[in-house]
C-alpha cells in the first residue's frame, strides 16, 4: 500500500530524465523493438504534428486525497503543486480565444485547490460546450467541505470523469488505496442521486477504468457493459459511459513495472498490440495540456515527463495558438500506450 | 538454445510456426482467430473455457494467455479458478469413472 508520491520518497524515478532514458535504453536500444519514432517514420507520419486545438487540459495541482499504485501524474497529499489564481486568470484568458470546445480539469484531485470553484465558475461563463472536472470520486465523501460537490457540479453543468479500475471492492482498493471502493460507491450514489449518469440525463457521468495491472484494456464496449451490470446489480448505480484507458509506463506505472519484472513484457505487448489507425486520432493532435504552473505540453503524459511543447510559445503567459499549431510534438516510447489496440486517451479508445 | 523446455519469451514466437509451413500454419491461425471471434458464446466466455482447458492440457504458454486474456476482459480471479476447478473436475471424473470397469472386471474375476 503506497503512502507516499515517487518525488516524497526521493525514488530515482521522480526525475523525469531518468525516466526517459530507461524509456530509450534495454530493448528498444538493442533494436529487439523498433523506437516508436520509427513505427512512425514507416507511417510517413513523422515528425507527429498537431491538427485543430479542441481540448484545452488543465492540471490545477498534483495534490491528491489518494495515493494510487498506478499514478501517472504521482500525485498524492504530499504534493504541493497547486494552480494560482493568477495562472488560472492567464488560462481563463487563453480559453476565450482559443476556440477549443473542451475543457478538461485535472490534478491530483482539482476539488483541492483553494481557487476550483471559482475557476470553474468563471470558465462556465465563457460557455466552452464540453467542461470535464476529472474527479477521484472519493474526494467527494473526504471531508464534509466537498459533500456538495454532486450539486455544485449540477450547478454548474459540469461533465463528471470517474475513475473506477474494477466493480470489486479487491481489485479497486488494490490500486487505488484501501476503502477507495467503499467511498467511491457512495460518491457515485450521491451523484446519481441528484441526476448525474441517469439515463436521458443531461447531467454526464463517465467512468474511466485503466486496468489493474501490467496487461492492456480489453474491449471498450465489452467492460462498459459488464460494469453496468455489475454496478446496477450490486448498488444501483448508474453512469454513461465508460473509457478505457491504456496505463502508460511512466511515473508510478513505471516504477511497478520495473519492481514487478514485468516492464519487458509490458513492453512487448504494447509495440505488439500497435495500431496504425490510432495513430490518426492520439489525443496529442488535438489537445494542449497545461501544467499547475502554466507551461504548455503535448499531453498530460509529456507533462509528467517535463517534456514542454517544442515551440516558441511554451507558456500560457503568451500563449499563441498558430505558433502551437505549426508545432512537432514530442514523443518517446511511452507513446506506445496511446496506440496500442483501439487507442487510448483521455476520453477513452481513439478507433 | 536454451536448456529448460519451456521458455516464457517463446510465446512470442508462436507465429513464427508459419515460417516452416506457411499453408498450414496460415490456415491453423486464421482457424484459431475464428474460434475467439463473438458467436453464440462470447469472447469472455470463450476465454474461461480457454483458461480451464489450458490447465488440462498442462500448456504453461496457454495458461499465461488466457490469464492475461481474462485479466484484460475484467474476469474476476473467483471466475478463473472456478472455471479451471471446471476442467480440472471433468479431467478427474474421466479418470474416476473408468473404476467402473474396474469394479466391472472385479466382480467379473471373483467368485
């Protein structure tokens, strides 16, 4: 049971350069895998390059009410890397002009940084048609200051991303910290309870579930409808949509994949399971992510990497969205999990 | 070459069976991918099947696929033992009930 982010315990894997050279180095240096820049080349699709800005990711904070085994980001408690009200101004700024027709909150749990509610309640006025807060769900029954976060949301027509690894309490603790099943069904129950993820409702709940392990998502389709089943049958809980995602190798996944000897194998099925057709769609095309301290990524993956955008333009402060658009984006082998089988992104398989 | 008879990594290499026979091979894989194909089972259901028959044919390189198999499908461990106690019963009843011809040659053979 983790208690405590990579960066807290000083693991080697905090440093991102670190990361990226284990990401480039053992097989795919031997040549026993081929670069994902090469997968690319053979593609003539590369140097991988944006398409129309549509959503707009922000990373208000790393801090996190949990401490999940597969973080990608490392959040958790001891993170102390909290949006300001200042940045979050620049990036309210930067939403009016930018044309994106997404906006997606993140973190850590975005519910904790002091400003969220009014960040969100000044990005609702500008009427972006899609405003997505990824929430932990737990965050919800934490503490009785975020017990009325189902109707602030309502309030405020906030589309609600879930995550939900398994519709087992074992599989779920597992990963995401003990007594995170037992909270996260009764997040859920109040969400539903005020019309979230009611069939026909207008109010948008859906889950993501990122596999438990070191193996790849089934069938989107096939786990949503078992999760449904599941869900309404154990607790009468309902949601839209489920997405799948990919665990990508890096950060916290990366670390269990090497603890865990399975980073080889891991490897291998994702180079093996690599869709061309993804390719087309990887969410690095269309969307911009930026850090709690307002620099541009490709992705909230490459934020996590420290891997900034390749431009002229690498802050919020002068943000620019042909400069971006004419960008390279940057990738590394961590790729993979975006291209693997029927894609992955953040708003589920890409194919 | 290496000296134990079952390497993990050789999975990998499964398709390269075509290399020495490629109609055959070809045609056993094509087979093969029809089978785990949706039907009248489904592909879950299919793959518990897979898990409890790689068990009793003892293929350590089938047990490896259809437990990542069902791991990815979100099949429960509860779901992955029952299924191989399924197997693992219908091969000890096949065993068990040949007592019945030996109890057949017994009662035979004594006065």
């Amino acid at each position: 049971m983790l208690l405590k982010s990579l960066k807290k315990r000083e693991n080697e894997l905090a440093n991102t350069k670190r990361q990226l050279e284990l990401l480039s180095k053992g097989v795919f240096e031997t040549g026993e895998l081929p670069k994902f820049s090469a997968q690319l080349e053979t593609l003539k699709q590369f140097p991988l390059k944006p398409k129309t800005l549509e959503i707009l990711q922000i990373n208000v904070g790393y801090m996190c009410n949990q401490v999940c085994a597969h973080c990608h980001v490392d959040a958790g408690p001891d993170r102390k890397e909290i949006m300001t009200r200042e940045t979050m101004q620049q990036c309210l700024d930067v939403i009016k002009k930018t044309g994106a027709h997404t906006l997606d909150l993140t973190g850590g749990a975005p519910e904790m940084n002091p400003d969220f509610r009014w960040f969100v309640e000044e990005a609702t006025k500008i009427g972006v048609k899609d405003f997505i807060v990824r929430s932990n769900l737990t965050i919800i029954t934490a503490n009785k200051k975020y017990y009325d976060l189902p109707e602030f949301f309502k309030k405020h027509q906030i589309h609600v991303i879930s995550s939900m690894p398994h519709w087992t309490k074992g599989k779920t603790d597992k990963q995401r910290g003990d007594g995170v099943f037992k909270a996260s069904i009764k997040a859920l129950t109040m969400l539903n309870a005020v019309g979230y993820g009611m069939p026909g409702s207008g109010l948008k709940l859906d889950l993501v579930y990122n596999p438990s392990g070191a193996f790849l998502p089934g069938d989107q389709g096939a786990l949503e409808s078992d999760f449904k089943k599941a869900l309404l049958s154990d607790f009468n809980i309902q949601f839209h949509q489920l997405f799948s995602i990919t665990n990508l190798p890096i950060s916290r996944f990366l670390d269990y994949l090497i603890a865990s000897d399975n980073y080889e194998d891991y490897m291998y099925s994702l180079v093996e399971a690599f869709n061309p057709a993804a390719v087309e769609n990887v969410m690095c095309t269309n969307t911009l992510s930026v850090s709690w301290d307002g620099w541009l990524y490709d992705c909230d993956f490459n934020q996590m990497l420290g891997l900034k955008v390749n431009s002229s333009v690498q802050h919020i402060t002068n943000f620019n969205k042909e400069a971006l658009e004419n960008r390279i984006i940057c990738i590394s082998q961590h790729c993979y999990g975006c291209t693997a089988g029927a894609g992955s992104s953040c708003q589920g398989t890409v194919t | 070459m290496s000296k134990s008879y079952y390497d993990p990594s050789d999975l990998r290499k499964f398709g390269n069976i075509t290399e020495w026979n490629e109609e055959l091979g070809g045609k056993f894989f094509d087979y093969y991918g029809k089978v785990f194909e949706e039907g009248a089972l489904t592909a879950r259901e299919k793959s518990l099947i897979a898990l409890a028959v790689s068990h009793v044919v003892k293929c350590p390189y089938c047990i490896d696929a259809y437990t990542q198999d069902g791991l990815q499908r979100g099949i429960t461990k509860e779901e992955m033992m029952e299924a191989v106690h399924a197997g693992a019963a219908i091969e000890s009843g096949a065993t068990l009930v040949h007592s019945v011809q030996m109890m057949n040659k017994y009662e035979k053979l004594s006065m």
